[in-house]
C-alpha cells in the first residue's frame, strides 16, 4: 500500500481509490493513518524531485513538455489554494507546485498535510463502511458537508488572495 502510495509522487492517479482501498482492508483508524503517512511521504518525495528540477522529470516527461506545465503554475506560494487546473494529466501536480512556486518546504508540509487530510478521511471512511455504507448515516451525512464546506473555503480564500496581489 505505501509503494502503491509513493509511486503517485512521480504518476498522477486518483490517490482516493488507495484510501478507500486502505480504509475497506484495514479499517477507518489504521486505514487512516497509513494512507496519511504515505501520502505525506509521497508529497515530500514529489517535493524532493520537484523543488531540485530533477533530471529525472526532464527524462520521463520532457524539457519542452515540464516547461510548459511549469509555467501554468501560479507563482503565488499559498499551496493550499493555488492549484495548477490539470496542466498535463500525465505530470503529478505536486511536481509542479513544488518546483514552480518555489513554496518553502515548512509551507509546503502543513499545507499538504492540511490539504489531503479532509478528502483522504472521506475516502478512507467511505472505503471502511464500503458493505454498510448508506447515503442516511450520519457521519457519511457529516463528512460530505464538511468537504463542500472546505471547497467554499477554498474558493473563498483563493478569491481574496487574488484581490491582494498587485497588477503585473
């Protein structure tokens, strides 16, 4: 599961189907945790390749083709709320945040844990009640309103953060 996991540093895949994977296996606490520390270590590898403009991104993906995802990042460094919007399917977005924006490493670590912790409970709930789950429970109930709510405060923030920056 933590290979599964780390390998999402370098290849982009919907990391959800491993949390309800771990959630449904495991169960919702050990499911949880696992899925947090190894997305955790997954982001601090990407950050790893990403901040140091690996070679190694150059090889798998291209020059000309990182490039150009790079320069659709935001330079802000609020990674929390800036989002590149899929620039290349192919290319681990966590790559690209990292490297362009240049994010300090500090930031980029609470932000990516704070960030993955409320889809990633979701997942690994929703995967741990996988042969009961029913649209009427509550914490079901509880859990997606949480999550639209955090998409609000998302949007919310992103919007002010843009309003702050000065014209170029």
């Amino acid at each position: 599961m933590i290979g599964i996991c780390l390998i999402h540093a370098v290849l982009f895949y919907p990391a959800e189907i491993v949390d309800a994977a771990a959630g449904f296996v495991y169960g919702f606490g050990p499911g949880l945790a696992l899925v947090m520390r190894a997305g955790c270590w997954n982001a601090w590898a990407a950050y790893a390749i990403g901040a140091r403009r690996s070679p190694l991104l150059h090889r798998l993906f291209g020059v000309e083709r990182f490039g150009r995802a790079e320069a659709m990042v935001p330079g802000r460094r609020h990674p929390l709320v800036d989002r590149p919007a899929d620039p290349d399917p192919a290319l681990q977005p966590d790559l690209l945040r990292a490297g362009a924006a240049r994010v300090p490493p500090w930031r980029y670590a609470w932000t990516t844990f704070v960030g993955y912790l409320p889809i990633t409970v979701l997942a690994t709930y929703l995967g741990s009640r996988l042969e009961s789950l029913h649209p009427t429970d509550p914490l079901v109930i509880g859990a997606v309103c949480v999550l639209i709510g955090l998409l609000f405060a998302v949007r919310w923030l992103s919007r002010s953060l843009k309003a702050e920056e000065p014209a170029s």
